[in-house]
C-alpha cells in the first residue's frame, strides 16, 4: 500500500547556496499523488519530484517545471520521505531553496515522525523494478544500476584530505536502514571550497552548524563528526535522495564510485532511455516488507534524538 503524513510537518531554516530564511511545509496527498513541490511565494507553482524535471545545476539537485518555476536542494527531503517510505506528500516552500537545517535529512525525519505517518490501504504501491545493469561514466567516476530484489546503496569516496581519505560502505536499504545508519550524516566540504564556493555567491547559508568542514586532517566542525565515515554515509543519503526522483521505490542496487547529483540524475535518464532495462510492478505484500520504511517502530527519545526499535 501507499502512504502520506498523517499531519502537516513544518520546518524554518535557511538556503545553504542562498542563506535566504525559508519556511517548509509537508503536506498530506491523496493515493496516487506522488511528491510534488508547491512554491507558496510563486502563485502555487508545482513542481513534480521527477528525474525529467532535473535541471543542470552546482552542488545540488534543483527541479523545474515547464513555466520556470524551481526549487533546489531537494536531495535531503526526498532522501526522508523515501527512507521512511512515503509515497505521497505536498512540500510547499516560500522561496527557491530547501532550507539546510542541519545539512542531513535528520530534522526532516523527526518533523514528519512527530505528524506521524498514514498508510493508505486503498492503493497498491507501484515499484520500478531495474531488469539489467545500466551505467553512466565520467572520468574516474561513475554509477551503475543492477538488478536486485530491494533498494541497495554501494557507495565509496577517495579525498586527498586525511579526515576524510578512502571511505566505501553498502547497506540493504529495507526495514528502516536509512533511519538507523543514514539520515543524521551531514554535507561536508574543505575549507577551501567554502571559500571558494563563497566568492562565487555559493554557500551564503553554509556553516559549521550545518555541515562537516574539514582542512586537512582537521575537523573544524564543532563536536567533530558523528560517524567515522560521515562523508560515505552522507553521499549515500544523497543517492538515496536523487534517486527517490524516479517516481517510486527501486528494486536495484545502486553502486556509486565517486559520483554526485549529476551523474545520479545521468543515470535515471539512462534508465528510463532503455525500455528493457526496467518495468513496473504491484507490490506484493511480502515485497512490502523489504520497503526502506517498513516493519520500522520510531520514537523520539526524550533527548530529542530519534531512535528505531
């Protein structure tokens, strides 16, 4: 079956590129809806959480719909949503910018467990199930789909940057994976970028309470980091994101080597490009239960951090 928030979920926070103070709202959707953007601050321009609405843009996933209306930095709120499986949702917004929070998808997740989550028996839910590998290359880099029963996220880095050097990790996304081992990795970036980043209008609402800063084999980051391999896990949760832009939960395993949004989205394209690389099904009901929310008990601890039984 499909689901919704049971109740609207608000969040104020700041554009990371923009620094602009941004409202966020996620709003309950009928069966079927799927993930919409809605501009508040632009007549309710509606913008579809589509890989085809991707538009070309630095250091983030930035949608636009046919009348230029966008919206950018979607990657960490689309990363919650389909971590705790989510299907149909609103996320109306006053600007053109997702606001940061603390540079994870964790604010996300605990605003929408607090609304609480409604399932909706009334419709089957709808899987893309990958049928061959299929892969898209730059340079060093790249990324690759194959077939698989469930969403599986390979993913490994190389910096020349000691707090951050050689970092891989895999995970089998089902049964909550995302909110245990995903969801509270933040952005990270070297000094050097920010600042760079900064001269050219990048990164006005970057700071060291919303991202991991690294200079070598320093962390500038108050409080250090929160994983050993943050930067791995961060860059898994946006895959987990950009990937959620297909339109429903993927059967494949996803294998990331040194890549980002661009070549996430280039890969999609690549998909959805070979009509024999992949079909839709019904979601069985045990197939449901290999669904990155599902069987999952959450809470918010009386620390305010959210915990997974």
């Amino acid at each position: 079956m499909q689901y919704t928030i049971a109740h609207k979920a608000q969040f104020r926070g700041v554009g990371l590129h923009s620094g602009a103070a941004v409202r966020l709202s996620i709003l309950p959707a009928p069966v079927n809806h799927g993930i919409v953007f809605r501009r508040s601050d632009l007549d309710g321009a509606l913008i579809p959480a589509r890989w085809d609405r991707v538009t070309p843009s630095q250091l983030c996933t930035l949608l636009e719909n046919g009348e230029g209306a966008s919206v950018s930095t979607v990657e960490h709120v689309m990363a919650a949503l389909a971590g705790l499986g989510i299907t149909n949702a609103v996320i109306e917004v006053n600007g053109p910018e997702i606001p940061i929070l603390d540079g994870s998808s964790a604010p996300f997740v605990a605003g929408i467990i607090e609304a609480g989550l409604r399932p909706q028996p009334e419709a089957a839910l709808r899987v893309l199930r990958v049928l061959k590998p299929v892969e898209v290359r730059q340079g060093e880099s790249f990324a690759r789909l194959t077939p698989a029963d469930h969403l599986e996220i390979h993913f490994d880095i190389d910096f020349a940057d000691a707090a951050i050097g050689h970092q891989e990790k895999r995970l089998d996304m089902a049964n909550g994976a995302f909110v245990r081992e995903l969801m509270d990795s933040r952005t990270f970036c070297r000094l050097s970028d920010v600042e760079a980043m900064q001269k050219s209008g990048l990164a006005l609402g970057g700071s060291f309470l919303n991202a991991v800063v690294v200079d070598g084999d320093k962390v500038l980051s108050p409080g250090g980091l929160r994983h050993q391999d943050e930067a791995v896990r961060h860059k898994m949760l946006d895959a987990m994101g950009d990937l959620a832009l297909a339109g429903a939960p993927l059967l494949a395993r996803y294998t990331g080597h040194r890549a980002g949004h661009a070549m996430t989205n280039r890969l999609l394209r690549a998909l959805f490009a070979d009509s024999d690389a992949w079909r839709w099904e019904t979601c069985s009901r045990g197939l449901e239960q290999r669904m990155p929310g599902a069987g999952v008990f959450h809470k918010i601890t009386r620390t305010n951090q959210l915990a997974v039984a």
